[in-house]
C-alpha cells in the first residue's frame, strides 16, 4: 500500500446522488480537477469506492 492517496475529482457531482455528494465533499473536493492527497487508510478507500466514477486515484509513496 501507498503511502498516501491523490485524489481528482474529474466528473462534475451535479448529476450525482446527496450521498455521493457529501462524500465529494467530505473528501476535501470543491471543484473539478482539483486534487487533494489524504492518508492511505481503509476509511478513505470506503469513500473513493463509493464515488469511483467521479474520481480519479493515483498511490503517492511521500519521502521524508
């Protein structure tokens, strides 16, 4: 497992159901083509499964 994710949003939430909405939204997304990098861990794999179809996902290893 990577490290961290980086996450896109590449398709627009506004045909999408509430739930996939605020799970857009709770991941850090506002606008599309915007990207965000969270931590690699099993919750946030949940949300990116649930809204696979509006984001695009890329494994990150982070260097110290």
């Amino acid at each position: 497992m990577a490290d961290k994710l980086k996450i896109t949003l590449v398709r627009s939430t506004i045909g999408a159901i509430p739930k996939h909405r605020k799970t857009v939204k709770s991941l850090g997304l506002r606008k599309l083509n915007k990207t965000v990098i969270m931590p690699d861990n099993p919750a946030i794999r949940g949300m990116v499964k649930q809204v696979q179809h509006l984001v695009k996902v890329e494994e990150v290893q982070v260097e110290d």
